[in-house]
C-alpha cells in the first residue's frame, strides 16, 4: 500500500490504543492463570493477533468480548492432558520479537513440543542468548539458524545467565516462564539492562497475578553491574479483570507531531503515572523546547521554537523514530547515543532513519551507535520506503507535517504491525493521507 500525505500541521485529540507490550504480558499471564481474567483491550494489532494466536495453539481458549478479551487459560487445559494432545503444536509468531521470545521460555516450560514459525525478519533477529539458556536447562531445539524452530523437552528450573544488552525481551520471557518450573530459579543479568522500564513491566504484570519476583543488584567479580531475579515455583493467580493502558511508545507519533506543526495535539488515555518507560516522550519533547502538559488521562504537545539535543536512547528504543524526525526540524545539531539495538529491530531501524528521513531532505548520520542530526526548519518531501517497519512509516508520515511537498510512504501497510488505526487517527487529527492499494 502507498500512503500520500499531503503536508499539513496536526491538531486535535486522538485516543490512545491498547499498549502492545503491556497486552503480550497481561495476555500471556492470563493464559497460564488459575481461572478465566476478562482483559480490557479497546484495540489490536498484528503482534497481539500473534500472541493470542500461539496462546490458542497451547490450548488457551481467547474470546473476543466487547472491550476486549476473556482468557479461558491453558493450565486448564493442561489438567485434562489437552497439552499432550497438541505436542506438534505451531506458534505463528507473525513479526513479532516479543511474541517470539516470550512465548519460547513459556513453551519450553510447559513442556510442548512445539514448532514456532514467523517472518523471514523475525527469523534473522538474534534469539541465541536465549535458546542457548533454554538447551543448558534441557530443552533441545531442531531447526537451522532463525526461523522455523522446534522445541523439545521440558525447561528444568535453576540459574539461567543473560546478557544485558542484546534484548529484554529474554529477561520478560524467562520471567514469565519462571514460575512455571518445578524448582526456584535464578535469572542473573551481567552488564547495564538495556529497555529496562520494559522489564519493569513484566514485572508489575507478574505482580497482578499475584507472582513474587526477588531482585537484587550486585557486581560481577570484573566489577560489570550484576541483576539476579529470583523466582520460585508458584501458581499464576487470576485477578478476575485487568485493563491494559493506553499505548506511550504509539502516543509518542502523535505528540511528536504536535512538537512539529502549528497547534496543540492532545492523546487521550495515556497515563503519566504509567510505568511504561515510553512514557519519557513528553520529557524529551520539552527537552527539545517544545510546551506540553499531562493530566492523569491525557497528555498534550504544543509547537515553539525546538533545539537540538543530546538524549541516551538505551531504555527507550522504539521512541527514536518519533524523536528523528522532531530533530530533522530542531534547530542545531542532535545527538541520540546508545542506539545500537536499533539494528536488530523490524529492519536496521538505525539506518532506516538515517535513509529515509534523508530522502525527505533530512540531514541524519549514523557515527557508529549515535544517531546525529542536523535540523532543517523545512524539510522537503519525497518518497521513502517503510522497509516493513511499522515505527518507520509512522516516522515518515509524522515528518510530512514539516515538508514543502508530499510525502508518499511505500508499504504504509506496516503500520498494522502495532496501530492498524494510524491512518484513520492521522485523519481524525485533519491530516491528509490517500491510500492507494498496490
Ligand atoms: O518487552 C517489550 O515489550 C519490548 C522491548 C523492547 O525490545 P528490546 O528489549 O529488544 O530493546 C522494545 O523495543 C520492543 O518494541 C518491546
Ligand atoms: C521492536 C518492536 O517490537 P518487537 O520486538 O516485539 O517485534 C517494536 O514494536 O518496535
């Protein structure tokens, strides 16, 4: 699909959609509780379509009801030796990371023998630190590199050693799969945990299901930080209804192109007291110069003079598309450091925003793991490619509100990755999107 977007400042009030990450955790969580949760999810996307997709091929049972879902979970199933019944099983994991390397360790632990399959991208991010703790505990896995990947055997419980820059998403895994284990386990982290604030909400999820997580933060012998979570055995307990909250890392589109045009954009249903680390949106836009304000539903972004900035991008990586194209228009220079994770994201989301947004007239390098941008206050339009990257399309579509001349975004449907709704919600905010079927 090609997306024509006719340049135009945004404005106006948007709903925020269902946070993607918190709607993986509370889903799966809820899949291997006690009894039925009734989950409150306005929206959905491709990634949570993939979650609840390999949950049902493990036996859980996922009703759409109006609002959201209600989750009849696996263990049930279990009881009744469902579980042996589907060992072949498939998990389509569709494009989505944390689908993937959440549901491996909760497969492993469960015992199904299973086969995940997915994108040829989602086969080629690395997954190795994970399945390499996943065989030390007795599982085996059949397949070449990447993708598909069969899982046999049953994870045994006890000290399981990460790395903590490659991606959280092993940790969120292992700490959902912990509990599930016949024995207490250990889940040491050596190094600074990049996307920390991510683990911090697989943490509170675990929490509302009643799971006990101990931390305690030391040093390796060689003096790097060393993070141990400790888990012992125990049931997942069902909290009856759970609402996931609006979408921060979604948000951050909107917000940032209410830093880029003329008049205020508000997002409606985020909360600034969320624990989702993407909340950090509102603090760099004012860094930026940008005025804002945040009440406990809503957060609202207005233009002034924007500046360039120097920002540590580690614990927030799927913001830096947003932040891009506000610096593409910052006066001076940006500086986002720590961005080497980009790489192995939906593309080489890095590069991606160093290409794309050049072809828009921006003025970004990558120099090795920083992204550094000169600003422009116009930038000129043109044509990019999404590179099946939802986050580089909405990056795209947001820069067009700066641009001299359209903006046309190629394979705009990557959108549906996270927010099938972006185009309709750009709309609702008076922007001027065609989208053509090609
Ligand atoms: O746990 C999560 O929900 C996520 C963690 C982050 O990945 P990394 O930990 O690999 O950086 C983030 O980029 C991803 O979109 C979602
Ligand atoms: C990287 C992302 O997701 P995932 O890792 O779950 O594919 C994202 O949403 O930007």
């Amino acid at each position: 699909m090609l997306a024509k977007i006719s340049p135009k400042p945004l404005s106006g009030t948007v709903p925020a959609i269902s946070s993607k990450s918190m709607a993986h955790r509370i889903i799966i969580a809820a899949a291997l509780a006690n009894g039925v949760t009734r989950v409150a999810c306005d929206t959905t996307c491709a990634d949570i379509d993939a979650t609840i997709r390999c949950l049902t091929a493990i036996g859980a049972k996922i009703d759409p009801i109006d609002g959201g879902f209600e989750i009849h979970p696996v263990l049930k199933s279990l009881e009744h030796g469902i579980l042996r019944a589907l060992a072949g099983a498939t998990l389509d994991c569709g494009e989505s990371g944390s689908t993937l390397r959440f549901m491996l360790p909760v497969a492993c632990a469960l015992g199904a023998d299973a086969t995940f399959v997915g994108s040829p991208r989602l086969g080629e991010r690395p997954i190795a630190p994970l399945t390499d703790e996943l065989m030390a505990a007795g599982c085996t896995f059949q397949g070449a590199a990447g993708l598909p990947l069969r899982t046999s055997g049953r994870m045994r419980a006890g000290r399981f050693e990460l790395p903590g820059n490659v991606s959280s998403q092993y940790i969120s895994g292992l700490l959902l799969a912990a509990p599930l284990l016949d024995g207490d386990t250990q889940i040491a982290v050596t190094g600074e945990i990049e996307s920390r604030p991510y683990i911090g909400l697989t943490l509170a999820v675990l929490n509302a299901f009643g799971v006990k997580v101990g931390i305690e933060e030391g040093a390796t012998p060689g003096g790097l930080p060393l993070t141990v979570f400790t888990i012992e055995r125990q049931g997942f307990r069902t909290p009856g209804a759970i609402a996931v909250e609006g979408d921060w890392s979604n948000a951050a589109f909107w917000l940032s192109a209410g830093a880029l045009g003329r008049h205020s954009v508000t997002v409606r249903g985020v909360t600034p007291s969320s624990i989702q680390g993407d909340r950090a949106i509102s603090a760099a836009l004012m860094l930026f110069g940008a005025k804002g304000q945040r009440n406990a539903r809503a957060a609202t972004v207005r233009p002034d003079n924007i500046h360039g900035i120097e920002l540590d991008v580690r614990d927030i990586p799927d913001l830096v598309p947003a932040l891009a194209a506000v610096a593409a228009c910052a006066e001076g220079t940006t500086r986002f450091t720590g961005c080497s994770r980009l790489r192995i994201k939906e593309c080489d989301r890095l590069e991606a925003i160093a290409t794309e947004l050049g072809k828009l007239g921006a003025n970004v390098r990558v120099d090795g793991d920083a992204l550094v941008i000169e600003g422009r206050d116009q930038l000129d339009g043109g044509r990019v490619n999404s590179r099946n990257d939802h986050r580089i399309a909405m990056m795209a579509a947001i820069a067009a509100v700066r641009c001299a001349s359209p903006v046309e975004i190629e394979g705009a449907e990557a959108v549906n990755k996270s927010y099938p709704l972006f185009f309709e919600h750009y709309r609702l905010l008076g922007g001027d999107v065609e989208l053509i079927d090609k």
